[in-house]
C-alpha cells in the first residue's frame, strides 16, 4: 500500500475523527480484494476506484502488485 503525498495533505487537513475512520478504510483495502463499497470511476478518472466513508472519498488505482491512494477529500471536492 502506498500514499501519496498529496492523499496525505489531504488527510492532514481533515479533523482528526474523519482522519481515523479514512486510515480505517484504508486499512481495509490492504485486503483486497475482500473489500465491499467500491465503485470504479469513469472519464478522467478512468483507471481509479473510490471507496466512501460518510461524505469523504478515498480514490485509489489498483496495480498487480500494490494499491495507490491518490486522493483523499471531501464528495463535493474529491474529482476536481
């Protein structure tokens, strides 16, 4: 598993609640491909997947050996 760091600043601009539940999510992706909620993205993001926890996204590209969180965000702010 790896973090950008742009995913990180977005993390460390949350509260420190929604930064406990986002770093939940990810642990769960470490278990892929057991993992419920995602949703494949489309246009720009093709390629990308997201997975939700409240109003929060946590956007990731898959690769055979490892998952790349590229962002981390708010659903009004998270595709721009």
């Amino acid at each position: 598993m790896t973090i950008l760091n742009d995913a990180l600043d977005d993390l460390d601009r949350l509260p420190g609640s929604m930064q406990e539940r986002i770093l939940g999510v990810v642990e769960r992706l470490e278990r892929w491909p057991q993992v419920s909620g995602v949703k494949a993205l489309t246009a720009q993001w093709r390629g990308h997947s997201r997975i939700r926890t409240g109003d929060y996204r946590v956007v990731f590209k898959l690769y055979p050996d490892r998952i790349v969180v590229v962002r981390v965000a708010h659903r009004k702010e998270v595709y721009e």
